[in-house]
C-alpha cells in the first residue's frame, strides 16, 4: 500500500507541474536559411513530359471521338431506306 501512495504522490505532484515548452522554431527556422535550395529538375522535366504526353493523348482521344461513326447507324439505316420508297 505504501508503494500506491508513493505513486499516487507522484501523480499528484506531475499533474500539479506546467508542462516544459521548448520551441524548436528557431533551430528550424535557421537551418532553412543556411542550407542551398534542393533542386527539383529532374521532377520539373518530368512534369513537363508528363503535361505533353497528356495533351497529345487528349488530342488524339478528341480525334476518335469524333471520327468515330455512330454506332446506332445500323438501327437507324432501315429506317432511311424506308422512307425513301
């Protein structure tokens, strides 16, 4: 029993206790200024090739889509002779 007031105490004591704040901020803060700019080429050239790439493809999907024949033609060609006679 004597151990769980020990404890209890010590619990007691912690809750009563601000808790510390330490700021990092400054050591952050001053390493983003001392250290070079990364570079970010490689990921920039291969944005770029992606974007191209992408626009190409849309063009030649916009191309299909409409070059396409209608696919209910078929039903619709009975109909046009039909109405011919």
């Amino acid at each position: 029993m004597d151990e769980l007031k020990a404890i209890e105490k010590l619990v007691n004591r912690a809750q009563q206790e601000p808790p510390a704040v330490n700021s990092i901020a400054g050591g952050i803060l001053s390493r983003m200024h001392h250290s070079p700019p990364s570079r970010v080429a490689g990921l920039s050239v291969f944005a770029v090739l992606s974007a191209v790439a992408a626009t190409i493809a849309m063009a030649f999907g916009a191309y299909a889509w409409f070059a396409s024949p209608d696919p209910l033609i078929e039903l619709y060609a009975p109909l046009q002779v039909g109405l011919l006679w």
